[in-house]
C-alpha cells in the first residue's frame, strides 16, 4: 500500500494539515499511522465525510449527566461524579490524546475553561490512586470504548497545579512550588512500599522539603518519575496545571528573569531530559515566549485557540448549552445567552460558550451578569491600556463601537514587549479571551470583542479610571452636554490637573504626541457613559480630513459634537486664544460636519468645539 504525508492529502483535500493531522489523531482516516511526528495516510483513503464528523461531534456534544444542581467551582472530577453533579460529557478527550501519541503536550486556553477540572478528569482515568474506579466514567463517553476499560487506574500519575502560586517575590513563590511538590510527594509516600528502595532512593527522597532551593526543586519532578517508574515499571504521567501562574506574578513583581531561569531548569528536568517520563500534558492561559522557557523542549505539542485539535474538549458548545439550558428550564434564554456568553473561537469551532458563566447563569436561576469578568483581577489589562498610545486606545473604542481590527501579532506572548509592543497586548487580551479572531491569514488576525460579558467589563474598567480620580469629570460631561462652555472650561482643567499625572503620560511642553494620550484616554472615559447616547467616532475621515472626535447623537433631535484638539505651540500660537482659533477653523477648512449632515443631521444641532492644550492647562472655544 502506498501513503502520503498529511501536507500532501490536506492539498489534495483542500483543508489545512492540522485538520487532516487532526483527523487522524481521531481515527476518521482509515489506515493512517503515525511514525514519530509525522502521519501517514493511504494514498486511495478517502477524505472524511461531513455526514460522519458531525455524528461523532454530536454523539460527543450532548452527552450530560448528574442531577439538575449545578456545582459552581467544583474542579474536582471525583467529587461531580460522586454526588451527581451537573457535567458536561468531556470524557472523548481522554481518548484524543491517549490516541495523539504526543509525549508532552501544551494547551492554551482562557481562565474558568475548565482545564483544572479536566485535569483532574485525565488524574482519575489514569491515576493508580483511582484504580478500579469504573464508577467514575461509566455512562460517559469514554467507557463506550472497551479497550481504553484496561487503562482506568494503571500509572502513576503526578497531578500538580500552579493555578494557586501567589507571591511578590521570586523566594515566596518558590516556596509555595515547593509546597505544591511536597504534597505530591507525601501523597505517594502513604502508598508505597519505600523498603523498595535503595538507601541512596530514599534519601534522595528526603531532600524534597518546603524549604528546598531552586536547583534542588527544578530536579524534584524529574526525581519523582524515576523512582515511580522502577517501581510501578509503568512510565508516570505528568499534569500540570497553569504552567504560566507563576510566570504572570513575576512579570507583575519584578522579578522575571530569576522565574524564567527556575521554569526552563523544571521543565529541562522534567519534560526533556526525563528517560522516565512517559506522558505530559500541561495547560495554561497563554502561551510564553519559546526563547523564554521553551526553548530547549522541541518536542512539544503546542495546542493554542486556532488550533483544531482538542476544540470542543474545553468550554461549552452551542449544542451542549442548548440541552444543559433545557434540563433545566431555561431555553428560552438561549438567544440572550448567546449574545453575553458565546463567541469563543478554537480551531474551526466559533460557537463555543464560557462555561463558568453558563453554570454560574443557570446556579442564579436566569440571572445575566459579567460572571466570568468578575473572577478576575483585570490590574493587568487595565494598566497596559490605560499606559498604552493614543492607536491603542482608538483601537479600543473602535472594539467598543463593535468594530473588527486588522492586526499582525504572535500566538506566543512575550512578557518582555508588553510595555513597549502593542501587538503583545493584543496577543495578550486574545490568549485571555478578551477578543477573539474573526478570521486569520498567516500572522494577520482580524479581532473584535468576544461578546457582551466582555463589552461590559471593558466599559467598567474605563469608567473606574475616572470613578478613581477625584475630578470633575462626570460635571464635565454634564456642562458639555449642556452646552454650558464656562464650566466646561473650569471641570475640564480639573481632569486634567490630576489625569495627565494619573495616566502617566508626560505633559512636556508641545509634545503633541504625549498629550493626545490623554485625550484618547478621556474618549475612552466618554465611550463608558456617552455610548449609550451617542456613536463614539474619532480620527476618521470626513470632508477633506481626519477629525479628531465626533459625538454622533441617536436621539433624532439631540446635539451631535465635534471636537478638535491641539497642543499649544508657542513658535505658532500667540496665546491659548489663538490655538482654540485654530483648531475651531480647521474643522471648518477641513469641513469635518459633512459625515453627520450626510447622516441627516441637522446643521443647528451640530456643535463645535476646539480645544487647546498646554501642559495640564486647557482651553476650550467654540
């Protein structure tokens, strides 16, 4: 029999090679193999039907167990099972990758996906602390198949989470990894026979203590398997749960390069140069920068959003929201749920729902909230945007208007760029789940907002830059809306007085580009109270130029605004007077109105407003 690559049928079948490759892992390709990394598929098989994929999709997409309760942050396995707990059927993916033959795989996916609970799925299948479990997973999809019965309980299964390391300092953080392996290693030392053991073993053993240095811990799980492996005689398998925890509080407390240099010596430990090591799998929310930790692992299986494999295994479909919602009473919400919860995208699925919000949604009995945007501390986000350039900060608004953006950024996130590279903080906010891609063309992502949840919280964290600021910004906005052009004046100098120093963006004499941060800035603080009054439009073209902001009412008779911003320039500008003057006769040289009169606006409700800033000093003219 003849065969060909997966690079080969995926031309011949006009779909990408991770999708045939992705296939195969399935066993929807008759007659593949795999020989180290690379598939082999007959040359006469034929491609598989869409009739066959959508029944294995629906056969594994509906499948919910337990009782109606629902248990809101339950990421133990056992205990859903135990007390017939709503569940959501994602045993088939302990199948996938038993099958995907990968010795060490990495999948990225954002907070409250349920990696921790699947995990822990995979913990009890394999572990040999479940051993003769079968309670657990009969009646789920994984026990249809006879041959995977033999596996439930063999090998010794190293389960360790990251998701909880929390420190301000490289030494606190390190203590609390070391917890983490202790308990791992007290756990197995209540099983085994440590007469077993030669003398040397168990004092290599006893070294493992909270107190252990780096060196000592980056070896510990390499340690750990080699000692498991002689004396089950089965390879152990190795879970680690939020790889990138303790990565993401060494970039928030400085203290990168010492984290950086412990994760690359664990992972060289225990990932690559580990003879013992038989299976891993770790998951995380992003994926780090492979010269940061990854460099040395070149036999790692990278799964991040846009890939196929594993696209169902983590969140909810649409299929399994829909019957989850009609278990419970609630399918008429369906279209509303849709609109606040959907909207996630991983591989060619683009219905998939976050679960946290879905299970927290049914637990309140029907009730809409930012559930998931309340799990996190957004100090992050809210700091990079905030410091960020007036093009990410139109960019934003563009996002809040329900706009795509066209970007060029890297599914691996550097750490290092996010102060200075603004595609990092779009890979960033993508890896979070903040937007997702509407579609993708090499390194080039057209992003929007995920859904509703998202746009809310956005609009929150906007409104509590200014909410904590003791200015005059909400008294602004009512002089502005009230036309009352002298008080505009007086609060607008109050929000600047405090907002330049707040925002940290420098207010150097005639810096145009360091001021208009400000002003993009103050937009985004308008977006969060004025969207709902008015279309927030800025730097686009109309008439013969680029305004700078339009205020677009949606009330028929309502004022509609212009403004125009420009930094006082003492080479050009006899006075403050003079710079309002010309910024007030370049929207009419420019004749900026002419996208709102185009837009039935009446002339007489179209205000104008220039306004000049020197330092923390501003002017406003009309």
């Amino acid at each position: 029999m003849q065969y060909m690559t997966s690079r080969q049928k995926a031309t011949e079948w006009s779909v990408t090679k991770r999708m045939v490759n992705y296939w195969c892992a399935n066993g929807q390709i008759e007659g593949a193999y795999k020989e180290g990394s690379r598939w082999w598929i007959p040359v006469d098989v034929e491609r598989p039907g869409e009739e066959e994929c959508l029944r294995r999709m629906r056969a594994y997409t509906v499948r919910i167990t337990g009782k109606k309760s629902v248990a809101v942050g339950i990421q133990d396995f056992e205990a859903l099972r135990r007390d017939q707990m709503f569940y959501v059927d994602k045993t088939d993916f302990i199948r996938q990758w038993w099958e995907s033959g990968e010795t060490t795989t990495l999948i990225t996916r954002p907070r409250r996906f349920g990696k921790t609970l699947n995990l822990s799925m995979l913990n009890c299948f394999f572990s040999v602390f479940y051993e003769n479990r079968a309670d657990l997973f009969e009646g789920l999809k994984v026990w249809e198949e006879k041959s995977y019965h033999k596996l439930q309980g063999r090998f010794p299964v190293i389960f360790l989470s990251f998701a909880g390391v929390k420190g301000t300092t490289f030494e606190a953080v390190l203590r609390q990894i070391n917890y983490g392996i202790i308990e791992v290693y007290r756990r197995f030392e209540r099983i085994l026979d440590m007469s077993r053991f030669t003398e040397r073993e168990r004092q290599d053993f006893g070294r493992i203590s909270w107190d252990m240095d780096a060196s000592t811990a980056a070896q510990s799980v390499r340690l750990l398997t080699d000692l498991l492996y002689v004396y089950y005689g089965h390879k152990p398998i190795i879970l680690l749960d939020e790889y990138d925890t303790p990565l993401q509080e060494a970039y928030f407390n400085s203290f990168w390069d010492e984290m950086v240099s412990f994760v690359g010596a664990f992972f060289n430990n225990s990932f690559k140069t580990n003879p013992s090591l038989g299976r891993a799998l770790l998951t995380g929310i992003t994926r780090i920068c492979k010269e940061s930790i990854f460099s040395d692992l070149n036999n790692i299986d990278v799964v991040t959003q846009t890939s196929t494999k594993y696209e169902t295994a983590f969140g909810f479909t649409e299929e399994e929201v829909k019957v989850g919602l009609a278990r419970v009473g609630l399918l008429d919400y369906r279209e509303k749920v849709k609109e606040w919860y959907d909207g996630f995208t991983f591989g060619q699925r683009r219905d998939m729902y976050n679960p946290w919000s879905i299970t927290k949604f049914i637990d309140a009995e029907g009730i809409f909230d930012t559930y998931w945007a309340n799990t996190s501390n957004n100090k992050l986000v809210s700091s990079l945007i905030r410091k960020s350039s007036k093009n990410m900060k139109m960019a934003m608004e563009q996002l809040l208007e329900g706009e795509m953006l066209h970007v060029e950024m890297d599914e691996q996130l550097d750490f290092a760029q996010l102060e200075y590279r603004e595609s990092a903080i779009f890979s960033l906010l993508y890896a979070t789940g903040y937007l997702r891609v509407n579609q993708k063309n090499d390194q080039e992502y057209v992003l929007m907002l995920t859904n509703k949840e998202v746009e809310i919280m956005f609009r929150r964290i906007i409104r509590e830059w200014f909410n904590d600021m003791d200015t005059g910004y909400g008294d602004f906005r009512r002089a502005l809306l009230h036309d009352n052009i002298e008080e505009m004046n007086y609060y607008m100098n109050m929000v600047t007085l405090s907002t330049f120093s707040y925002f940290d963006t420098g207010t150097g004499r005639g810096n145009i580009d360091e001021t208009e941060r400000f002003y993009y800035g103050f937009v985004l603080g308008l977006l969060a109270d004025l969207s709902d009054q008015f279309s927030i439009r800025s730097n686009r073209e109309s008439g013969l130029g680029r305004y700078d902001i339009i205020l677009r009412a949606r009330e028929e008779n309502g004022n509609s605004y212009i403004m125009e911003f420009k930094v006082f320039d003492r080479e050009r500008d006899e006075n403050m007077k003079a710079c309002v003057a010309r910024a007030l006769q370049q929207i009419e040289e420019k004749q900026y109105e002419t996208e709102l009169v185009a837009d039935g606006i009446a002339r007489e409700r179209i205000r104008k407003y220039g306004f000049a800033f020197d330092g923390k000093k501003v002017l406003i003219g009309s």
